[in-house]
C-alpha cells in the first residue's frame, strides 16, 4: 500500500512537472525566439535604405554591433536572404525578392480598402469611395455611405472627372504620365482644362498625399482624397470622403487627417516605402 501511495504520489509529481514543462515551452512558444527578432532588425534596416549598405552602417542602422550583425548577416547571404556585392555591401538577395513578390501577389489593395472603409466613414461621418484608374479615368467601383444621405448622381462605375476631381487631383499625382495623359487629354478635347492651376493642384498633392475640391464635381458636396500606394509607389486605388460640408475641403479638416492615415497604413500593408511627414 505503501508502494501505491508512493506511485500515486509519483505521478502527481510528474504532471505537476510536465504541467510546468508545458506552460514554459507555451510561454517560450509566445515570447518567439530571440535571435530570430534581432536577424529581422538587419533586414528592417536593410528595407528602410536607398541601397547596399556597408557592414559598419547597417549594424547602427539596426543598433547592433559590427560582430553580431556580420554572423547573422554570413547566415542569411548562405540562404539567398542577403547577398554580399563585389564592395561587401549588403543587400537584399534572390530569395528575399521570391519572398516579397509572393507576399505582392497575395495581397488585394481593392479588397484591403474596401474592408476599411466602414471604419473610415463611423469615424469621420462622411460617406467614402473607392475608385481605380480605368482607361476612362477615376471609376468608383465601391460606395460606403454615412448615415448622413444626400442626393448625388454618382455611384457605381460612375467616372469621375479628373482635372475637377479630388479623386482624379491624386491619380494623376500618383501614377506615371503615360497611364494617365491619354485619358486627361481626352477630357481636354470636351471642356477646357486650366493647365496651370491643375498642375499646381498636383504638386500640392504629391507633397500633402491629399487634394480637395469644393461643388467643381457636384453642387453643395465638398472632397478630400489620398492614394493608397503600392510597392513602386504608384496609386492602386484612391479612397475619398464627401459630404455637403464645405469644411471638409480644407487640409486642417480632422476627417482629412483620418483619411490620410488610413491611407498611409494601407499603403504600408502593401509594400509601399516609409511615407514621410508632409
């Protein structure tokens, strides 16, 4: 009896150990492994550069000290992650491009806007489109309304103007001449386009990522809009607000602010450099 008891108290013993075994290696499971999180810094800091970076620089970068950042960094040239140029600069290798054209090929800018949207127009209180660039022009292809209605002739597959357009201001800011000169020249030849003025327009909005138009598409309703970039940044799709409130064409506008957040956060999601502070 008394070797049962002893048994019995045994295999209490044990689950109680295997118990905290388990609860560790959970805990471990969680906290993810260290030197994985310190190798992802070289390659955040990698990311971030213009190019090829020297051994000296990148282990600043990525605030580690020379010695360290060179045995990840001999681990991950052996991968194809990082290779090593004639100079002994660092940069991206042959598998970090496989990696990244798979994540690209994975992600839908349309679908990510869209599933944000809801958000956008609960916070602000302005009903939001989403528009992409067909050969037509700006074509709003999604319609988030507020709880705010209002009477409009636009909607889905509607196309937007792009010289009067807040939608088409960014468009046209944001994607190469020769995707958007036969579509604006197009418009030119049906009503007069003042050059100057839009090309003004541009500039202001390839440094502010906004551009607004008060009653120049519909009477009474004020824009705000902004890009959502991709990898090359170039504008996938382009989210904006309108509403009867003129306040909202101006850039010290909170809904403006909101906007372009959202649209900085989507654009990051989708490979888009670090977006400095206009």
């Amino acid at each position: 009896m008394e070797r049962a008891c002893a048994s019995a108290a045994d295999r209490r013993i044990l689950s109680i150990r295997q118990f905290v075994g388990i609860s560790a290696m959970r805990k471990r499971e969680r906290r993810g492994i260290q030197s994985v999180d310190t190798g992802i810094r070289l390659l955040e800091a990698l990311g971030r550069a213009d190019g090829p970076l020297a051994l000296k620089d990148l282990s600043a970068q990525a605030e580690l000290d020379p010695s360290s950042a060179h045995r990840y960094l001999a681990s991950f040239v052996r991968s194809g992650l990082v290779r090593q140029d004639a100079d002994s600069r660092y940069d991206f290798g042959p598998l970090a491009l496989h990696i990244g054209l798979a994540a690209v090929r994975r992600i839908d800018p349309v679908q990510l806007a869209e599933q944000a949207l809801p958000q956008l127009v609960a916070q602000t209180g302005y009903t939001a489109l989403l528009s992409v660039w067909s050969n037509r022009g700006p074509t709003v292809i999604h319609w988030q309304r507020s709880r705010n209605p209002f009477v409009t002739n636009l909607g889905l597959g509607s196309v937007l103007p792009i010289a009067r357009s807040s939608t088409g201001t960014i468009f046209v800011a944001f994607l190469p001449p020769e995707v958007t000169s036969e579509a604006l020249a197009a418009e030119a030849r049906r009503e007069a386009i003042d050059r100057e003025a839009f090309a003004r327009a541009v500039e202001r909005a390839k440094k502010a990522r906004l551009a607004f138009v008060d009653s120049s598409v519909i009477p009474g309703l004020a824009a705000a809009a902004s890009p959502v970039l991709n990898w090359a940044g170039e504008a996938a799709c382009v989210v904006t607000l309108i509403g009867p409130d003129h306040e909202l064409a101006k850039p010290s506008h909170p809904a403006a602010a909101a906007l372009r957040r959202l649209c900085e956060r989507l654009s990051k999601d989708l490979g888009a450099r670090e977006l400095k502070a206009a």
